[in-house]
C-alpha cells in the first residue's frame, strides 16, 4: 500500500487543482449567501447606506406584517394541495402504469412534457385560458350551458388561490415518475407469489406495492412540499399577489421587499423560508419514516 | 409481467376498475396536454377566430404569426441571449463538476466525503431564498446586466444536481482501464480527458440536459439580475409580449411556442434518459 499513498501525495495537488473551480463557485453561489442573508436579517440595509444591525427587529416586522402573514399561510397551503393532492393524483397514475398498461411508456412521456416547459410560458398560457372576457375557460362553460359559473378567476377573492394552485397541477407528471419508477422497481416474483395466493389487484397494491414504494412516496411527498414553500413565478405571473393581496407567497414578499431595497426584510424572508422547508421536510419525515433520499445512494 | 392475463372470470368490480382505469389515465392527458395543445393550435389562428371559436381547429394555418412574433418583439435577440446563456452556462457548470466529480469518484484524498456532501448539499437548499446575496455579489463584481452574470450564476446553481450525477457515473466505471493507461505512462490529466471523461458521457449529457432545461426556463434570477435587451433571456420576453402585443393574441401564443421549442426539442429527442436521470436520482434502484 505503500505505493498508493506516494502516488496520492504526488496527485495530492493535481485532486486540489481540479476540486478547485467547483469549491470557489460553491462557496460564492452556496456558502457565502447563507451566511449572508443570515447577517443581513439582523441588519438594515438599502443596498447604498452603510449596514445597521438592529437585532430581531426584521422579524418582528414580518410576523406582524399581515402580508407575511398571508404569504406563510398561502405557501402551508400550496404545501397542503401538494401533499393531498399532488402526490394521491401522481400515485394514482403511477400504480396504473406500473402495471404496463398499454401504451404505459406514451403516456409516461406525455405526463412528463409539461415539466420541461417554463413556468413562466405555462403561466402566460394559464393567464390567457382564465382571461375573463375570452378565455377558454369561460367560453368552455358558455358552452355548456354553465355560463353563470363563468368568472374573473384570477380576480376574484374567493376563486384566485384555488386558480392558481390549479394551474400548478400541470407539474404533476414529475412526481408520478419518481413513483412509477419506484414501483416498477419491485420484484415481479412478489406479484407472482400473491397471485397464487389469491390475492386480487386491489390487495397486491394494498399490500405489496404501497408499502414498497413507501420510502419513495415519503421522497416525492418531499419534494412536492419543498417546491410549494419556494414557489414564486406561477403567483407572480398569474396574479402578482392580488386580489387585495390574498394571494402571496414568501418568495413574492421577499421580491416585494428587494424591489422597495428593504435588502434586510428580504434576507428575513429568505431565512424564514429555509427554516420553513426545514421544519415541514423533517417534520414529514419524521412522521411518515425516512425518504430514500437523493445522497444516500452514494457510496 | 404484472398484468393479470389468465384471469379467466372478470368480476363487475373488475370491470369497474378497469374502466376507470382508462378514464383516469384519458383524463389526465387531457389535463396534461390539453393547455400545450390548445396553444400550439392557437398559435396557428387569426385573432378573430381565437376569440370566436377558441376551441376549432384553424381556417388557415396562419404561418404568419411567427414571423410577426419575430419581428414585432424582436424575439431573435432574446433568442440569441437565452442560447448563449444556456449553452455557456451548461459547457461551464459540466467542465468543473467533471473535474471535481473525477477528483471524488476515482481519487482518494482527505475529506473526500465531506467534498462530496458539501458539493451535493445545495440540492435541499431554496436558491430563491438567495435574492439578496445573488444581486448584490454579480452587481459587485460589475456583472450586473450582462451574459456573463447569468453564465456565471446558472452554471454554480446547478452544480449541486450535476455533481451528483457525473460522479456517480464516473464511480461506475472499472478502475482496470485507468490502471493500465497509468502504467503506460498517462497522466492525471490524461487520465480524466483521455478515459475517464468520454467514459463518462452518458452521465455528462444527462446533467448537461438539466443544466440547458434549467438555463432555458429560469426566470427569477435573470428578472433580478439583468434589465436591459442585452441581456434579457426569452422567460423575460414572455412576460413583456403581454404588453407589447396588446390584442395580438395569435402573435403572443406564436411567441411563446417558439420559446418553448428548444426544450420540447430536447425532451423529443432526450426523453427516455431525462426521466431516467430524474429517478435516479430520487430512486434507489
């Protein structure tokens, strides 16, 4: 082994060189900001004026700020309909394909496309789809004789979160390919076995796909939530907060705070939201068991 | 082989379950791909049309709209700077995560574990939480509004994402090659670009798929990073067309289909290995 640790020490330099732009890039774009947003939470900073630290004032400002207030609420919520119903929908999909239905790879492919579609072009497509004077939705109801249903949807106080939650759904076919993946992982000889026990396809789902796939769906269920605390575009694009500011979320108030060069709020806001997604990921994990996550596989 | 083939009796559950099997699979593609449809077909109609039979299929197909999207918004610059920008970014944030993911998989060196945690971490983190810091750090060093401020920025955000897939792809692969090519005298460098690195390409274009779908469709940052047509990217575009097309819907919904083509392009072609790269990751085999 002797040979090996001269040969490490002569690569010793080449491994630093080459570990080198990725450590700098992280430490810029990663390391530096947390520890930057942590300062400047305490801190009140215009962006031009000397920084003032003043201590947990920020966050007293946004807790008694109804809009945070709001944005909080709306993003628990964006995280409920993820949970509830995201994942049961993704699930649902995922154990039909996973029995290779015909055509199962089509129908995999086309559940996925809108994920590699922007937000942003999605959002433009949704704005016009709920437009209250021509929008297809409306239109669609005329149609059918429903037309007292027609609305302002994204105008609306009642029906604006709802419209824009909706529109989300889109994105589901992400999480339906982790499951499907997951279930299709397990060994056919599983299905074979309780076949000639007699089990039918319900029980094989209860009992044998469900509780295989548990740790995937905990990952899914993950990730769904995560996304729903970061959300940002869809809001912004769709209602930019309105009506009568029922529709924020923490990434839109951080962005309202930026743009007025309350730099300090804006960092609050960015902390509050990293300890947010901290807390809920746990939390869920902690209740439904450990996720398969991403970093184990390693090693 | 799951499929219940020999099941000679179906029940009237059976059948229930069956059907609405079917309906809820129909129904989600109509969800799924109903919007995208609906705005490619759009896109292809006269304004008058859009609003008096938005759910036909056109007279003509009115080619036109492109060309007027192109020219009324002058998309092709936006274009220009979306491609520069995700392309750049994308050869930039594969050059480093390869060496680094090089060093990690094939090397052993001190701390190794915790470089490859602290590399990888950054997948849990929000990066919009990062507002603040982003802005006032590509502004500092002068880069604000300019190609090179998103480059720089988009290929470090996806580091993170990229390193876990080329390095677990580069573990894979046998150390016997390597071995033998030491012997004859190949160097460390030798070693990555000569061997290791073209080993690796499946894993190297999967995450620089990511990267470009990532690049492409990214939104936040190129809003609060850039201001001016030089550096604006096609996601900025979209969000002005809405005033400067006014009630040219046909010419909006042209527009936002051409700044969906290169992703769709790649998806088309990329498919099988963009899902797979998904689950991997997510998934444990």
């Amino acid at each position: 082994m002797a040979h090996y640790s001269t040969r490490n020490k002569k690569n010793l330099k080449y491994i630093i060189l080459f570990i080198m732009p990725v450590t700098v890039l992280l430490l810029a774009f990663y390391v530096y900001p947390i520890f930057s947003i942590l300062v400047l939470s305490f801190t009140k900073w215009n962006g031009i004026e000397p920084l003032s630290f003043i201590g947990i004032k920020n966050f007293i400002e946004v807790f008694t700020d109804t809009v945070f207030r709001t944005s909080i609420k709306n993003n628990l919520i964006w995280a409920f309909s993820a949970a509830m119903l995201q994942i049961p929908l993704a699930t649902l999909i995922a154990l039909i394909l996973a029995r290779e239905v015909k055509g199962w790879k089509t129908f995999r492919t086309l559940f996925f496309l809108p994920n590699v579609i922007s937000l942003v072009a999605l959002a433009m497509l949704w704005k016009a789809m709920y437009n209250p004077e021509f929008g297809v939705l409306n239109s669609f109801l005329t149609i059918i004789g429903l037309e007292s249903l027609a609305r302002n949807w994204l105008g609306e106080l009642a029906t604006a979160l709802p419209a824009v939650i909706i529109s989300y759904q889109i994105y589901i076919g992400y999480f339906m390919v982790i499951i499907l993946a997951g279930a299709m992982s397990i060994p056919s000889s599983l299905y074979e076995a309780s076949k000639i026990d007699g089990a039918n396809v319900w029980q094989q789902e209860r009992f044998i796909t469900i509780p295989s796939i548990r740790g995937v769906l905990v990952t899914a269920g993950t990730l769904a939530v995560a996304y729903a605390l970061r959300q940002f575009e869809t809001t912004f694009l769709l209602t930019a907060g309105g009506p009568a500011n029922r529709t924020p979320v923490l990434g839109l108030y951080m962005y309202r705070q930026m743009a007025g060069f309350h730099y300090g709020v804006a960092a609050t806001t960015g902390i509050l939201m990293i300890v947010l997604g901290i807390l809920v990921t746990t939390g869920l994990q902690r209740v439904f068991g450990k996720s398969d996550a991403a970093s184990d596989s390693f090693q | 082989m799951k499929k219940n083939k020999n099941l000679n009796y179906i029940s009237p559950l059976g059948y229930v379950a069956k059907i609405s099997k079917w309906v809820v699979l129909l129904t989600y593609t109509l969800i799924a791909t109903f919007p995208l449809l609906w705005l490619t077909i759009s896109s292809f109609k006269t304004n008058f049309e859009i609003e008096t039979s938005p759910f036909s299929l056109p007279q003509k197909w009115m080619v036109e709209n492109f060309v007027s999207a192109l020219s009324v918004s002058g998309l092709s610059r936006y274009f220009l700077n979306s491609i520069i920008v995700a392309v750049v970014a994308t050869i930039l944030n594969l050059f480093v995560t390869s060496l680094a993911s090089f060093a990690v998989a094939r090397e052993r060196f001190p701390l190794r574990g915790v470089f490859f945690t602290f590399s990888t971490a950054g997948v849990l983190i929000p990066i919009i939480a990062f507002m603040v810091p982003y802005y006032t750090v590509i502004t500092r060093l002068g880069l604000y509004d300019s190609l090179i401020g998103l480059i720089v920025t988009y290929s470090a955000i996806n580091i993170p994402i990229s390193m876990f897939i080329v390095s677990s792809f580069m573990t894979s692969i046998p150390k016997e090659l390597e071995d033998s090519a030491e012997i004859d005298g190949c160097s460390f460098w030798q070693r990555y670009s000569k061997i290791v690195f073209p080993l690796a390409k499946p894993g190297i274009v999967t995450a620089g798929t990511f990267s470009f779908i990532y690049c492409w469709n990214e939104f936040i940052y190129a809003l609060l990073l850039t201001s001016s047509r030089s550096a604006r990217t096609v996601q900025l575009a979209i969000r002005f067309f809405t005033s400067q097309f006014r009630t040219d819907y046909a010419g909006l919904y042209a527009a936002i289909v051409l700044t969906m083509l290169p992703t769709v392009a790649v998806y088309m072609f990329m498919h099988d290995k963009i899902i797979s790269g998904m689950t991997a990751g997510a998934v444990k085999g």
